[in-house]
C-alpha cells in the first residue's frame, strides 16, 4: 500500500513513542526533488530512552522494511536517535550524521 508522507512520519513517530515521550521527531526530506531520503530524527528526554529505543526498535518491520536505529548528538550534547530503513534503494553513503 502507498503511505502518504505526513502519515508514514505519524507512523514512525508512533512507532518510537512507544518507547518513551518523543521531544521531537522529524523526517530529511530531499531540497530539490521534495521526496524523503530515508531517515530522520526522533529525540528523547534522557539517554536511557534513547538507548532503550536502540535496543528495541533496531529491525522493527515497516512497510516491510527493517528500521535500523542508530545514535547522533548535537551541539548541546542532547541525544537525537537518527533512523532510517535498512535494505534495496537505501544510498551507500551513510545518513547519520549530525546535524551542524
């Protein structure tokens, strides 16, 4: 089935609330085609979330794709979860890294 963008990011977003409280969430869109690139970033309020969210959502199935869910920090050293689908059609060149 096609999901639409606004409800594959709710889904996700879902998806990692069940772990704990989700500060933020946000899916990387491509600028010049508008299409996702893949993965995103989820924030939690503490790093035990963070990792737990690593433990526990690391090969979760969506849409038949594994997610796999990796660390990032950013400048204030707040824990960010990057994600993104693992599988065909993923680029080679690795997406997580943090944002500056």
């Amino acid at each position: 089935a096609v999901v639409s963008t606004q409800s594959t990011g709710e889904s996700l977003k879902d998806i990692f609330a069940q772990v704990g409280p989700v500060l933020s969430f946000r899916l990387v869109y491509d600028r010049d085609t508008g299409k996702p690139k893949g993965y995103g970033f989820c924030e939690y309020q503490d790093q035990e979330t963070a990792k737990s969210a690593m433990r526990n959502l690391s090969g979760y199935e969506l849409n038949g794709r594994s997610l796999r869910v990796d660390t990032a920090t950013s400048d204030k050293s707040e824990e960010i979860k990057s994600l993104g689908p693992t599988g065909k059609g993923v680029p080679e060149e690795s997406p997580y890294v943090a944002p500056g």
